[in-house]
C-alpha cells in the first residue's frame, strides 16, 4: 500500500477547490445566462402587452369617436330636417300670403270699378231725377188738375226708366222736393231709390224697415241714397 504525504494532501485540497471554483463559476454563469434570459423574456412580455393596451386604447378611442361623430351627425341631420320643414312651411305661407296679395289687389281693383260704377250710376239717377221733377212740374204747369196729382203715384222718365213716386194730394207746382214724402212714414223726405223698379218712395230711416217697393210691391234687391240738394 501506497502511502500518501503531507504534499499529496496539499494538492489533492488544491485541485478540490479549483473544481469547486470552476463549478461555481459555471453555475454562476447559467444563472446569470438565465436571469438575462427571463429579462429578455419579461420585457418582451411587457413590450407586447404594452403594445396590446395601446392598441386597445386607439381601438377604444375610435369607437367612441365614430360613436360620438354619429351622435353629431343624427343631431345635425335631425336639425337639418326641422330647419327644411320649417323653410318649407315658411316658403308655402309666402306663396299663400302673395296669392292672398294679389287676391286683395284684384278686390280692390273690383271694389274701386265697382266704386266708379255706382258713382257714375248715382249721378246719372240723380240727373234723372231732375228732369223728372222738372218734367212733372211742367206738366203740373200745363194744366194737370188737382184730382189728376192726387190719383198719380210716380212721374216717369220713358228714356232713363227711373220713376219718382209723389204723394198723394200733394202739389207738384215747382221743382221744390217738400212734396215727396216718404211712402212709409208720410212724413219725411224721400231719399232712398229702390232697386230694380228704381221708384225714390222712401226716406233713409224706414228703408231699413221695408223689404218691397211700397209703390208696385216689387221684392227690393237694394237701395241707393240720392241727394236731392
């Protein structure tokens, strides 16, 4: 048997920790290896849920955007479509309004002919009326006598058709109107001629009261005022 020195002890020691240290050293190096790996995993890890959350984030914001946008554009469309009725209807009452316009312009235009024609229509009755006066108290003048005045009821213009009815038992010697009394009160003025027998019987105040002519009993249609004076 081999026997072994106090050096061989030395060595073997040596060369057991040398091993040791190279083991160390190697572990050393796998952890470190494997701690830059597990960092190189976690912040790959961390850089794709980084990218993942913002990638969420711009999704979330666009959705409520184009939610948003639409909720604009609903309100702006739903205004739009008032605004347009609203035009509409304002358009349609300009429309009737310029109809009502020139409808009223053409009243006006009826009423201002109509104005001028019974203007002129009053002026001729009136003229008439004159000679009619005239005429009878010609007549009155030439011989007529007092039971022939008190038995007529009207003197007649044959050219013009207007008729003036005269009081019975009244004179007629002059152009003088106190004569023609009213047929319905029998004693006011006449100063109304009726429509369409055209007789001047009535004075203002019972014309509203009659609805035929007191002299031939025709239905009166209407009544002019004449101005005797």
């Amino acid at each position: 048997m081999m026997m072994m020195g106090p050096n061989s002890s030395v060595t073997s020691a040596s060369g057991s920790m040398t091993a040791t240290s190279s083991v160390l050293m190697s572990l050393g190096d796998n952890i470190r290896s494997e701690l830059e790996r597990q960092k190189e995993e976690f912040d790959q890890y961390i850089k794709i849920q980084q990218e993942q959350l913002a990638k969420g984030v711009r999704d979330m914001k666009q959705r409520h955007m184009a939610s948003f946008l639409n909720t604009v554009e609903d309100g702006i469309s739903k205004k739009l479509r008032e605004k347009e009725t609203e035009l509409e209807t304002i358009n349609r009452k300009n429309r009737e309004l310029m109809e009502r316009i020139k409808q009223v312009a053409t009243d006006a235009h009826n009423w201002h002919y109509r104005a001028k024609y019974n203007e002129s229509m009053v002026n001729i009755l009136k003229n008439n009326l004159q000679n009619a006066i005239s005429q009878g108290a010609d007549q009155g003048k030439e011989g007529f006598g007092d039971s022939e005045v008190d038995d007529a009821t009207s003197y007649i213009d044959p050219t013009n058709y207007l008729t003036v009815a005269g009081g019975r038992g009244k004179s007629i010697a002059g152009p003088s109107t106190e004569h023609l009394a009213c047929r319905a009160c029998r004693t006011r003025e006449v100063s109304m001629l009726l429509m369409p027998c055209r007789h001047l019987c009535v004075c203002k105040e019972c014309d509203g009261f009659i609805s035929v002519c007191p002299v031939c009993n025709i239905p009166k249609s209407a009544s002019v005022e004449v101005y005797l004076s």
